[in-house]
C-alpha cells in the first residue's frame, strides 16, 4: 500500500511519534542521568584529541591569518605556490606558538612554583604576625571601638586566616592534580597537536566540505542562513577570544611593572592570577584581585591597600580605554546581558562556560533579535527598541 506522506493525519501521525520518541529518551535521560553524564563522558574521551585540535587549530589560526595576510603577500613570497606559502605560514605559526610556550616555561613557570613554596613557607610567619598586630590593636583599641565589634572582627578575621590557610595548603595538591593530568593527557594533546596541523592544511577544503553538506541537506535559503550563522559565531567569538587574550597579556604586564615600582611582594604570581582572570568578563578583576591582596596582606596590610588602589585604576584604564581599544563592539549587547551570560555559563559550564559565555550568549541574542525584528518586519511594525518606549503605552 502506498502512503501518502502528505496526508493531513500521516502528517499529525508522524509528528506524533516523533514527539513520542523524544519524550521517552528524555525521561530515560533524566531517570538515568548519572549513566547518561557517564556515557557522554566517555564519548567526550574518545573525541579528546579532536577537540584538543580543534581549539589549537581556532586559535593558532589567528596567528596565521596573520602571517598569510601581512607578511606572506609581500613581493619576495608572489612566486612561492600556494601549498609552499601555507607550509611556511604553518612553520612560522607553530614556531610562534612553540617560542611563546618555552619562554614561559622556561621563565615564569620556575618563578610562580618559587613564589608559591615561598609563600606556604612564609605562611605561618605571616599568620603569627597578623595576630599580633590585631592583638595589638585590640589591646589599645586606638579607633575607640566597641569591645562586641572588636570581638566580631576578630573572630571574622581569624575565620578568613583559616580558610586562606586550607587554600595554601591544599593548592600544591591541586598543582599536582593538575599536572598529573595533563601528563595523563600529553598522549592526546600530541595527537591533537597532530590533528590542528592537518585541520589547518586543509581549513578551506573543510569549510567547503561544511558548505557542501549544508546545500546537501537544507534549501538555499536555509543553507545560506547557516552559513551567515557561522560567519557570525566566528567572528564574535574570534574577537571576543583573540580580543581578550591580547587585553589580558597587557594587564598582566602593566600589572607585573606597577607592582615592580611599588615593592610588591609576589610581584610575577600576582601579575599572573591578575592577567589570567582578567580573560573573564566582569567577575575576572574580583576574583583575581581578592585572593591576590589576601596574599599581600599577610605580608602588610598597607601594602594590600595600596595594591587595590592599583587594581581600580589599573582596572578603570582597562575598562574605559584598553579593553574597548582592542574589543570594541565585538559582543554587541549590554552589561546586564554579559552578567546575564557569565551568571548561567558559569552555573552549567564552570569555568569554561565563564570564558565562553559571553560570546556564545552574543550569538543567541544577536538571532533571537532577529527572527523577532523579521516578525515585526511582516507585521509593519518598527523594528528599533527606542520606538517602543513611548509610543505604545
């Protein structure tokens, strides 16, 4: 019997199985989601390698946009084929990634684990120092301060040295955690390393495999949709990304220089813990600069003052003409929208979500403002924010 799959009720039946089927496997997700996270877990270990060079690839792929666009077009490279300037770019973007990587390694990493095993040394000293100068203060309550606050301080100061305490003391355990992951991981991150190469060799034919695929399987109007949709998405996240990295590195420096002048102690551990959370947006300062001047206060709370006078204006320089010299409008939507992004990336994806949040919220915005300004479009209504906040109460 031949069925007429244009029917009326094949249709309604048809879509009635389908949702069926959808809620069956959504409930077993939930009933089940301890074995369902479990699964994807081990399908995320599988494809390691490939996302590893996936990300090496994206980002390594700035810098050698850089190389084929401002050094390789120059008249001395006009005679080399376009296989021979793409294996000269590739040798040049890993050499550049390779250098980078064995400078800070060769660098900093030696100066960060002195500074840290000075600083769990040093900790007890410091701890036992703080507790004078309280005592001190206490005793002769020079702020003509109620004896009941005095208490309450105390007690909140002494709870803050513990919880600081049990941070030194467990980072190494951390440290090392994270290294004997990574060396877990060096035989994936060789084989991704291997995977970015090729996927960078052959970026173009990849991207028109993608666009094949994409005509293959959709009409031309929805193809080309998606495709605008993935200029899209590149773009804001490759600003965004590139953008931050570029912002972070100047903070870390400017800050590594400030804190050089003032007499800093742990001037490279802090520059570091400042550069690197400053790649997240709006919390990234915080959390960078709290625990940084809880180091610097065991060490002297003057110092710890000065240091977050330092943070706000290197912050202010930062958030008024540093980030927006090098990012300028590449996310495209308000500060309670980032908040918005960071608050619910941050809650489902964790640090990772933190990072990427933003831009990955920029693109939803940036289409759910579209199918709604293409509704109003239809409906002869305008399409700007601003002719909705008078003219229809």
């Amino acid at each position: 019997m031949k069925i007429n799959w244009n029917g009326k009720y094949t249709t309604m039946s048809v879509y009635t199985f389908i949702v069926v089927c959808c809620s069956i496997i959504f409930y077993n997700i939930i009933s089940q989601f301890d074995k369902f996270s479990g699964k994807i877990g081990e399908i995320m270990g599988i494809f390691q390698p490939f996302i590893i060079g996936f990300v090496m690839a994206y980002l390594l792929n700035f810098i050698l946009k850089f190389y084929e666009e401002k050094l390789l077009i120059k008249e001395q490279f006009k005679s080399f084929k376009k296989g021979h300037k793409r294996g000269l770019g590739l040798l040049l973007t890993y050499s550049t990634a390779l250098l980078i990587v064995g400078l800070f390694m060769q660098f900093v990493v030696p100066q960060l684990v002195d500074s840290v095993s000075g600083l769990v040394n040093d900790i007890p000293r410091y701890a036992k120092n703080l507790s004078i100068l309280v005592d001190d203060v206490i005793k002769s309550n020079k702020f003509h301060i109620d004896e009941q606050y005095l208490n309450i301080a105390v007690q909140k100061l002494n709870e803050l040295a513990e919880v600081f305490m049990d941070i030194i003391t467990n980072l190494f355990p951390i440290i090392g955690d994270i290294l004997k992951t990574t060396a877990s991981s060096i035989w994936n991150i060789i084989l991704g390393l291997i995977i970015s190469i090729y996927m960078l060799i052959d970026k173009e034919n990849f991207y028109a495999l993608g666009k094949k695929m994409t005509f293959a399987l959709f009409n031309e109007k929805h193809s080309s949709k998606i495709l605008e949709l993935t200029h899209r998405t590149n773009n804001t996240f490759g600003k965004f990304l590139s953008g931050k990295i570029i912002d972070s590195s100047i903070i870390g420096v400017l800050t590594f220089v400030v804190l050089t002048i003032f007499k800093m102690p742990y001037i490279l551990l802090i520059s570091v813990i400042i550069g690197i959370t400053n790649i997240i947006p709006f919390f990234g300062p915080f959390f960078g600069a709290i625990p940084s001047a809880i180091i610097i206060l065991f060490v002297s709370p003057i110092k710890a003052l000065w240091f977050l006078l330092i943070i706000v204006v290197i912050q202010q320089l930062d958030g008024n003409f540093i980030g927006p010299k090098i990012l300028g409008d590449s996310i495209g939507i308000s500060a309670f929208w980032i908040l918005f992004s960071l608050l619910v990336a941050g809650k489902v994806l964790g640090l990772v979500g933190m990072i990427i949040g933003v831009p990955l919220f920029a693109v939803i915005y940036s289409i759910i403002k579209d199918i709604i300004e293409a509704k109003l479009d239809k409906k002869g209504l305008p399409s700007e924010t601003s002719d909705y906040m008078n003219k229809y109460e």
